[in-house]
C-alpha cells in the first residue's frame, strides 16, 4: 500500500535512538539498510526496479514516490523548477484517481515528468541555456520577474539568458571558502547583482522596483547557498 500511493514516513529521526536500543539489548553492531531505494538518476538501476513492479499504476506510483523525495531534497537548489514538477506529479495522481486518467496514461505522463526532472527542465529553456547548467535556476527566476513586461524588439528569453549567465558569473566571482557564512560575501554579491540589474533594467526599460530586482537577488542567493550544504 506504501509503494502504490507513493507515501513514505520518514525514520531517519529515530535512527540514532534504534540503534542505541539495539546496541544496548540485542547487542548488534550497527543498524544496516536492509533495502536502499534506487535512485532515479541511477537510468539502467532504476529501470531495472520497475520491471519487478506490477502493473502500470504500480510503476507511476513508485515513480511519483521517487520524484517527490528527490524534489524534497533538492527544492533549494532551483525552486521554480521542482515547484512546477510537484504540480505536474499531484495532478497526474489526482487525475488518476478520479480515473480522468487510464493506468497507460498515468505512467506516460509520470514517465514525461521524470524525463524532464532529469534533464533539469531543459524543455523550457532557450538552446544556449543549456550548456550553463548553473545559471538554469536564475533563468526561471528572472525569466518570471519579466513576465508582466512588455518588451520592445529583445525577446524577454533572451534578456533573462544573458542575465542569468551574468548572475552566475558575478556569484563565482566573489565566492571563497565558507562564504555561505560569510555576510560580507553575501552583502558583495548583492550589490555587483544589483548594480548589473538596474543596468538591464535601464537598457531594456523594464518595468522592475527594488522589490522585483530584491527578490532575483535573494532567490538566486539562496540557490547559490543551497549547492554548497
């Protein structure tokens, strides 16, 4: 039943007490896995999980089940992207229920979810994107700050690309060892950002406040800190 609907407690809490219990009254050695879950990333390792699994539904679930761990996991890292694969999983489950969706169609939608989870949203970014892997979170996050402008002759694709390389740019520049700590660090970053946004801002006529040019920074920020923890 755990498997089908994709829900799993977490233990992990629990995990330095059980295994004081069972060195104190059984006298065991440690705590071992008895099972460790595929990772999803793992293509061949993964693949080879679901051909033991039953039935299509089955597959989607544990599928969904995966995904959902790894976006609890890795959210931080590119928020806007795992917020949007969230949504697109709790639909496809809902609809599977209300039997909007068949078994075969569940599975290919999960299965479409997953593709793109691990292709790091790839299909909804511009070709030159993509090899900045990344600059990927700051694109969504400046390419949603653009979405009520209206933009004259540049493509707002295009404005957000050159602006998320440059992000991506500014933060490695100015990044040292611990600097996830480190205010001073943070207060550099989030200057040299500011200052190359209000120039975009200028050049393109853009329709930003301090509080839209505030939230790109601090977004990208908190990414930026979340790959080093």
């Amino acid at each position: 039943m755990k498997q089908r609907y994709g829900e799993t407690v977490d233990y992990s809490s629990y995990e330095v007490q059980i295994r004081n219990m069972v060195n104190k009254y059984i006298g065991a050695d440690a705590v071992k896995n008895i099972i460790d879950l595929v990772d999803l990333f793992s293509i061949d390792d993964f693949e080879r999980e679901l051909e033991g699994i039953e039935g299509d539904a089955a597959k989607a679930d544990t599928i969904a089940s995966r995904m959902k761990k790894t976006i609890h996991e890795k959210m931080q890292e590119d928020p806007l992207l795992y917020k949007k694969l969230s949504e697109v999983i709790n639909e496809a489950i809902a609809e599977h229920r209300a039997k909007r969706l068949s078994d075969a169609e569940y599975l290919k939608k999960i299965r479409e979810t997953m593709d793109e989870m691990r292709s790091e949203g790839s299909s909804d970014i511009p070709d030159r994107m993509k090899k900045h892997k990344q600059a990927k979170p700051f694109y969504r996050v400046i390419s949603e700050e653009l979405s009520n402008n209206i933009i004259k002759e540049t493509a707002p694709a295009y404005i957000a690309t050159d602006a998320a390389i440059k992000v991506d740019e500014i933060i490695e520049q100015y990044k040292k060892r611990d600097w996830v700590k480190d205010s001073e660090v943070h207060n550099q970053i989030f200057n040299a950002i500011e200052d190359y946004l209000f120039q975009v801002k200028g050049r393109f006529d853009l329709d930003w406040d301090f509080s839209a040019i505030d939230r790109i920074i601090e977004q990208a920020l908190e990414i930026a800190k979340s790959r080093e923890l």
